[in-house]
C-alpha cells in the first residue's frame, strides 16, 4: 500500500506514472519539511534518492537529519548567483522571495521576517546532477516561479516530469500563463492541472502522458500515514476535532435540554395527572348531563310528534276550510255574477224611469200650466157679466132637472160623465169665443192622478208634491165654484 505524505497527492500522481522505476532520483526545490506535506517521503521510501534545495536554515537541518544520505542545498534559485532578500515566514509554507506577495502576507496579519540568502540559477543544479536520469523536478517557490525557470538557461537536462505549484499563495488565481512558455519552449506539454500545481511531460517521454490524465482515485490504492500528518490529514484533522468540539458542545446542550426537560416533564406529568382527574371528573359530569340531554331530547321528539300530528289534523282542517271557503267563494262569484246581471236590469229599468220621470216632469209642468191657464180662465168667467146674471137660470135649470129626475120624466144618471177638462165654447162679448168651464174638483182630481202611472209617484215625490198642490188648488177652486151657485151668493168682483 503506497503512503501517501504530500499537501495535494503530488506523490501519488508521480508514483502512478513513475512506479515502474527503481531507484529513481528526483529534485525536489522549495522541500521544505522531510515529512510533513513532503513530495519526496514516499518516494525516498520506496528507495529513491534526490537533491533537496532549501534557503531556509531550519528545514534544511531537519531534511539533513532526517534524509542524511540525500542532498541539502541550502540556497534560494533564481535567475542568476548572488544573494537574495528572502521573505521567512515562519512555520507557514509561505515564505517566498517575491517582495508584493510577502506584504500580502503582511497586510493579512502573518508575521516576516526579512533575510538574505545565497542563490545560484537552475542550470547550475542541472548541471551538477544532470549526468543520471532526473525523473521528476518539483518548484514550489511561492510565486517566484518566472525567475527560477529563467534560471534553467541553456541547459538541456531535460527532466521527465515537471511539477509546478501555479497559483498565488493561499488562491486559486492561476498564474501559469506568466511562465509557462518557458516550459513549453524546452520541449514539455502540459499534462494535468490538479487544482494548485500543473504537471508537464517532456518530449522525450510521451509515455508518461497517459497516467496523468486525471487526479487521484480509489485504484491507485493510497493512504495516509498514521504518525505524519499531511495538509491534507491536517485538515481532515481539524475538520474531525471542530465537528467532535461541536458534537460535545451540542451533546452538552443536548444534556442540559434534557435535565430540563425531565423536570418539565415531571411537572408536567403531575399537571396531567391532575388533568386527568379534572378530565375524568368532567367527563363524569358531560356523561350525566348527555343522559338528562338524552332525556329531554326524547320528551322533546315525543312533544314535535305531538305537535306533528296536531299540526297535521290543523293542516287536513285547513284544507277542508280552505275547499270550503273555495266553494263559497265560488258561490259568491255566481251570485255576484247575477247580482251583476241584475244590476245591469236595474240600471237598464233606471235608465228607463229616468226616461219616464223626464216624461212626467213634462206633463207636470203641462198640468202646471194648464191648471194656471183654468184658474185664470176660472176667474175671467167668474168675473164676466153673463156669468153673474145667468147664475138664476144655470139655478133652475138644475132644479128643474131634479124635479124631473124625481118625476122620472128624465133619467138619473148611473155614472159620472167622463172627466175632461175642455170648457164649453162660448163667444165674449167681443166676438171671441170664451173660455169653458172647467168641470168639478172632484172630477179633475182624479184626471191628474191618472196623469201619473201607479208606481213612480214613489220615485217622483217633488213631482207628486206639485200635483198635490194642483190638485188642492182644484179644489179651493171647485168650492168656490159651489159657492157661488148657492142662492143669495154674492160672486167677487
């Protein structure tokens, strides 16, 4: 089983193209620690051996110490020999040579420290160890990549595999582009990004292209070392103790939640237990009052029947009323239907006596007249000469006829001569004939009632009023009349 040690299973992808190798070498610049987030580990465990270069006099110790049988350059690489300003930042993986990315660090609160180093260019290091085969060349010099491959040169060590870290330190903005044409130049094709370094194949050896065509997978049949963490194992680590601080926090919440809830729950167990007997008592009191509910529903449904029937006998009542008074009314409608009819005779009949009494009220007023016209033809004769001196002759000859009567020389008359009420003709003294004398009162009364029909002097009584008053005037006049045909009577003037 291959243990893997490196920040980002570097190792585990150079082993799937490079463990068909024995013994191989590798140069390994910005090494750092000999264990923790190492490249070369697995690898020097499996027998290999390198070259270690490492400006930073602690880890250089601590590779000699660990790896006493490999090579230690104690230097920074950069474009040409000299001395460098380096930027340390302790116990970080961020020291760098770059002066702008050292004050990020700054700015986001790590602490630098400036320093200064021997540096020597690539081609120096190629040089000196380029007489073997160099399987794999890692730099991670934390965005200082340019200089370093300026430093390559002229050289033509060509190493199989090439590791580069390209991104800015703790990002993921890529920086390849501003370096990659260097690789590209010498030869090398890019092969793999991972995420954080990018992996190219020389031309030499296309073989190797094949292998790094994706990260790491459950078959290329890895683990971790159980003694040296890794960035990785570091940050499962924290991950793991951060969750198990949250989990013993969260179970001790979880404890004091449920002391409370246990005395919640036994107080609330002895309000439900009193609840209970309220609820058992309530329902003792709802099940007897159901049973009188029950009781007085019953009477209630035998009062509805009741009154149900009753209301049923009121209703048959009703009908029967109803039929009859619909018969009632029908015999109301007949009668007033002939009530109708006979109104229309009677307002016909109406019409008629109306008719009639307009006849009347002529006759009447003809009667008026007339009676007016005799009472003063009445007194004309009254007053005339041949009135006054025939008086004793008109006397003896009545007397004359009842002693005939008597003597029975000359009938006696069985019924009254026929009413009228013309007057004999008789010439005035001027030549013009003379009004007649009208007969007796007795003989003119009954003419003027027979003037009016029997049965609308009842529906005429102004009219029968004004007869009567004719009929009384007659009647003075008739008096008057046989007052003067008494001897001795004494005529007005």
């Amino acid at each position: 089983m291959f243990i893997s040690f490196a920040q980002n299973f570097e190792d585990v992808l150079l082993w799937r193209a490079l463990k068909h190798i024995e013994k191989g070498f590798y140069i390994d610049i910005g090494a750092q620690h000999p264990e923790i987030d190492s490249v070369s580990k697995a690898f020097y465990d499996h027998d290999w051996r390198g070259v270690h270069v490492e400006p930073i006099r602690r880890y250089a110790d601590l590779l000699r110490e660990y790896r006493p049988d490999e090579i230690v350059l104690e230097v920074a690489i950069a474009e040409e020999s000299g001395i460098l300003t380096f930027y340390d930042i302790p116990d970080t993986g961020l020291s760098t040579a770059d002066s702008s990315i050292a004050e990020g660090h700054h700015h986001q609160g790590f602490a630098v420290r400036e320093t200064t180093v021997p540096c020597i260019p690539l081609s120096d290091v190629l040089a000196r160890y380029g007489d073997r085969d160099i399987h794999w060349l890692k730099i991670d010099v934390e965005g200082f990549e340019l200089a370093v491959l300026d430093g390559w040169g002229d050289s033509p060590i060509r190493p199989w595999i090439v590791v580069v870290e390209s991104t800015l330190p703790n990002t993921q903005i890529d920086t390849h582009d501003v370096w990659e044409a260097q690789l590209v130049e010498r030869g090398y094709t890019p092969a793999l990004f991972d995420g954080l370094n990018r992996y190219y194949v020389s031309e030499h050896h296309p073989e190797l292209q094949e292998a790094l065509q994706h990260g790491p997978t459950v078959f290329d049949q890895f683990t971790f070392s159980p003694t040296v963490p890794n960035s990785f194992t570091v940050l499962i680590q924290q991950a793991f103790y951060q969750e198990r601080d949250r989990a013993q926090q969260e179970l001790n919440q979880e404890r004091d939640r449920a002391q409370h809830l246990e005395a919640a729950w036994n107080e609330s167990k002895g309000q439900v237990e009193a609840l209970h007997a309220q609820i058992d008592k309530q329902e003792q009191a709802f099940h007897q009052q159901l049973a009188q509910e029950q009781a007085h529903a019953q009477t209630l449904v035998r009062q509805l029947e009741s009154q149900k029937q009753n209301a049923t006998s009121q209703i048959e009542a009703l009908r029967i009323q109803l039929a009859q008074r619909e018969q009632a009314v029908d015999r109301e409608r007949d009668r007033a239907r002939t009530l109708q009819s006979k109104l229309s005779i009677i307002q016909s009949k109406l019409s008629t006596v109306r008719e009639k009494n307009g006849t009347l009220n002529k006759r009447a007023n003809q009667a008026r007249r007339e009676a007016n016209q005799f009472s003063q033809e009445l007194t004309s004769v009254y007053s005339s000469l041949s009135w006054k001196f025939g008086a004793p002759l008109r006397i003896s000859k009545r007397a004359a006829k009842k002693v005939l009567r008597i003597l029975g020389v000359i009938p006696t008359p069985t019924a009254p001569p026929p009413a009228s009420l013309s007057k004999p003709k008789a010439k005035a003294r001027n030549g013009k004939p003379k009004a007649k004398t009208a007969q007796s009162g007795q003989q003119l009364k009954p003419a003027l009632g027979a003037a009016i029909p029997e049965g609308e002097s009842a529906d005429n009584s102004g009219l029968t009023s004004e007869l009567n008053q004719v009929s009384s005037a007659t009647q003075q006049v008739y008096q008057r009349l046989m007052q003067a045909r008494r001897p001795g009577h004494q005529d007005p003037d």
